[in-house]
C-alpha cells in the first residue's frame, strides 16, 4: 500500500512540474525596469570585453546591480533565448487579454534601439518586427501600393522606429479575440532613403489568445502623418 502511494505521489508530482514547463506563469508588469541613465556606461565598461557566451550573463548582472527586479533579469534571459541573442529590456507593458504588449529597449543595437512585443498568446512572445509574419503580398497587389511604386520603385515595409511612447490600437476581434493595429514605415530602399508613408496590418488573435496571422489593412500617405 505504502509503495502505490509513493509512485502514486511521485507521478503527481512529475505531473505538475510537466504541466508548470508547458504552462510557464504569464509575463506581467512586474517585469518592467526603467533603465537608470548611468547604466548603459557602466555595463559597456563591465562587458565589451568580455567573450559572447558570457555577454548575457554580464548585462544581466549589471541590471541586477543597478536594481532591476528578478521579474525583468528572467525576461532578459527569455527574450534572449526566443530571439537567438538579442539583449532587450522591458520598459512599458499592457495587458490586453488574453494577450499582452510591451515595449522593449535594445541598448546595444547600433540603430533602432526600441521594440515592440505581443506577450502571453501563443506562441508566448511575437516580436511585432518580424517582418516575415506580415501580409505583404497583399499589400503588394493592392492598388495602393503599384501606385506608390511608380513614384518609389524600390520601397517596401520595414521594422517600425518604436519610441515606447505612443501604444498601438487594439480592438476585439471575431469570436471574442483581440487585434492589434500597428504602422510599419514604407522606405524607397534603404534606411536613410526616401519615406514614402506607412503600411497598416492588423495582428490577429482567438479568443484563447492563438496567433491568427496578420491582415493588411491599407496605405496612409507621408503627407497625412
């Protein structure tokens, strides 16, 4: 008896550990950390020099240092995992539910140093920039866009300028899901090139909070910005 109450025990309890690692807690606002001015100084100090496999590690403990709480290091450390080795950290957070956003501060990219991230659907986190995730090839056959090629032949959409200030549209969706409405810079080829307006795509989701996909919704011209 005492032996089929301890494989018992022990299968409940390898149960709730599988069901916790499937089902990670949701990413909140206790994972925000306003970035004190000295801190980028001090962790270029600390962790240029040292080798990539350590580099996390060292930023991290540099915001732990600098009193980042241990929502915001555990953050870091899953965005830099989702994202393959990009440093971010989160500095605005909304929930919308069943889907969050958030802003996010990239302070070791050379250009845009801002983000923006649909947290808590599924998957778990979408970066927003991931420009391969965009309807674009309805955007390309509208007649808005063979139009504005005539004018810039070679524009197209790019990862927006985030600034953390200005939060995106969000709606309810079919079926009890939510959208979110977000602006993407068209540019006639190059970063420094040519501004040609912005491309609107709204990002889909259930009720559950299941990434759908997204849909273009149109052109807005540079002059009505």
């Amino acid at each position: 008896m005492r032996t089929l109450l301890l494989v018992f025990s022990l299968c409940l309890a390898f149960c709730i550990v599988t069901e916790a690692a499937q089902h990670p807690a949701n990413i909140t606002s206790t994972a925000v950390w306003q970035i004190p001015a000295t801190f980028l100084t001090t962790a270029h100090t600390a962790c240029d020099s040292m080798a990539p496999s350590n580099l996390l590690e060292c930023m991290v403990g540099q915001m732990k240092k600098a009193g980042a709480p241990a929502q915001s290091l555990n953050f870091t450390r899953e965005l830099y995992k989702q994202s393959h080795g990009e440093f971010g950290i989160m500095t605005g957070f909304q929930d919308e539910g069943p889907v969050a956003f958030a802003w996010i501060t990239y302070p070791l990219r050379a250009n845009t140093n801002y983000g923006f991230l649909l947290l808590n659907g599924q998957p778990r986190i979408i970066n927003v920039e991931d420009l391969k995730l965009l309807d674009t090839k309805t955007m390309k056959q509208s007649f808005q866009f063979q139009d504005l090629k005539g004018q810039f032949p070679s524009v197209d959409v790019w990862p927006g300028d985030r600034d953390g200030k200005v939060w995106p549209n969000s709606q309810a969706g079919p079926d009890g899901g939510i959208q979110f409405t977000v602006e993407y810079p068209l540019i006639n080829g190059c970063h420094a090139c040519a501004r040609a307006g912005s491309a609107v795509f709204n990002w889909n989701f259930n009720a559950q909070g299941k990434f759908l996909g997204t849909t273009f919704e149109g052109l807005i011209d540079p002059g009505l910005q």
